[in-house]
C-alpha cells in the first residue's frame, strides 16, 4: 500500500504563517504603545530644554527595519510553502516505484532484496555480511572478485536456510587484495517507496516500508541514485535541484526570523 503523507507538511505551513501574523501583530503593538509613551513625553516636556529626538528616532528607524524583516519572513513563507507542494508532487512520482539508494541499509520486502557493490579494482575475495536492525549476523554471502559493479540478489533467508521476515537489514562488503590489503567498497541497495511525507525541517522524504512499524527506511530525494523499473518521468536531477532550492529558502527564512528577533529585542531595551 503506498500512502502519502501530507498532514505535517500543512501543520508546519500553518505555523509558519501564524508565525508571522504574530509577528505583525506583537509588532503593532508594541508600536502603538511606543507612540502612546512619546506622544506623553512630548506633551510634558519642558519648552525650554526640549527632549532630544536622537533616541526615538533611531526607534523609529529600528520599527521600520523589523516591519521590513517581517514581511521579508511572510514572503519566503509563501515561496516554502509553495516549494514543499511542488517537492510533494514530484516525491508522488516514486510511490510504488523501486529506487536504487547509496548507502548500507537494506529493505527485506516480499521476501526478497537487492543490492550492488562495486570494486576498484580486483579483489582476491569479497564477503557481504547481511545483518538485521539489531546488529545480528543473519548470512553472509562470498561475492565476485573482478573489478566492476556486481548485482546480487538476496532470498530473505538465513545461514541455516530459514525465511526470515521481511523488514529493516543492513549490508557490509569486506574485500581483500591479492597482496591483503583492504579495499575500499561501495554500495547501494533496492527497495519500494510506499510513503512520501513532507515537513519544514526535512523536505520531502520517501519511505521505504519494511515489514512492522519501526523497521521503514526514509531517506531524502537526494539519497535517490536510479529508478530501477520506472513507469512514469523521473527526473532526479530536477527533485534534488528543488529540494536544494527548499533547503536554501529555509535557511534565508531562518536567518531573517533570528535577525527579527534580535531587533525586537533591541527596541524593547
């Protein structure tokens, strides 16, 4: 069952949008009462010394710039919130789809897995350990030794010929030299994408779901190397550009609510 999960998406736009109104809002006030507080002090000043304007000038000027920040911070508001529909969107394209991922994590699903390790050169052995989320060794597999990418295909079954249940494993690639020394691997894994979420903090994620509650893989659009049996147009180079450009807005956004911040604070003293 693919599902896409769009319920933290929308409470993390809400709050950033209350975020600003507030913002509008405590700034008003604090306006307002600033010019209740100077009209007071004009009205009693004394004629002959009048009050220095310098001071609630310059308090004038801090207002205008944190007004400025404010609806700088509503305008990137909208641009996120628009940048996660449109990452939503595009995540939707790999519900159901089975997604080759750099990394070690390895999804059991229906029984079966997938994965590839590459070389760099030729190896005198190679052993892939399977192990499952709790650290156990399950299998361990004796893998080609030439130079390349090998694919290799994994029945979900242990050392002892047990099927074990689907869920959440990781791999690890051990190869040696012909002269013993170790050589550096690499490696990526196959699983379906049956969720998309999406929130504020992590842009759009893909869930691939293994086995009970807890043993899901997420991993971010980024994470994405190929699309292994594509039924619709992909293009990941526009999904990562669009998630680097989500990932740049939220970082302006939140620049600019820490520079409101301490304004606000400097008007207050």
């Amino acid at each position: 069952m693919t599902t896409v999960d769009t319920s933290a998406a929308a409470a993390n736009t809400a709050a950033a949008a209350t975020g600003s109104a507030a913002g509008k809002a405590t700034l008003g006030s604090n306006f307002n009462t600033f010019l209740t507080m100077l009209t007071t002090q004009l009205k009693h000043q004394d004629p002959l010394s009048p009050m220095d304007s310098t001071q609630f000038t310059n308090q004038l000027v801090q207002f205008s710039s944190v007004e400025q920040q404010i609806n700088a911070n509503s305008n990137l508001e909208k641009l996120i919130k628009l940048q996660q529909s449109a990452q939503t969107s595009q995540g939707i394209n790999y519900l159901g789809q089975t997604v080759e991922v750099s990394g070690t994590d390895l999804p059991l699903q229906d029984g079966a897995a997938s994965l590839t390790y590459t070389l760099p050169k030729e190896a005198r052995d190679v052993k892939i350990v399977i192990k499952d989320s709790s650290g156990k060794q399950v299998d361990s597999i004796t893998g080609e030794t030439a130079a390349g990418t090998h694919n290799l295909s994994w029945n979900g079954k242990d050392a002892s010929g047990t099927q074990l249940s689907d869920g959440r494993y990781s791999i690890s690639v051990t190869a040696t030299a012909t002269d013993g020394t170790s050589i550096t691997t690499t490696s990526t894994t196959f699983g379906r994408v049956t969720k998309v979420t999406n929130d504020a903090t992590n842009g759009t994620t893909l869930v691939m779901g293994a086995g009970t509650k807890g043993n899901d893989i997420s991993l971010a659009m980024d994470k994405v190397v190929s699309v292994k049996d594509n039924t619709s147009s992909i293009n990941t180079a526009q999904l990562n550009a669009a998630n680097a450009q989500y990932q740049a807005a939220l970082a302006q956004l939140q620049a600019l609510q820490s520079a409101s911040s301490n304004s606000t604070g400097s008007s207050s003293q």
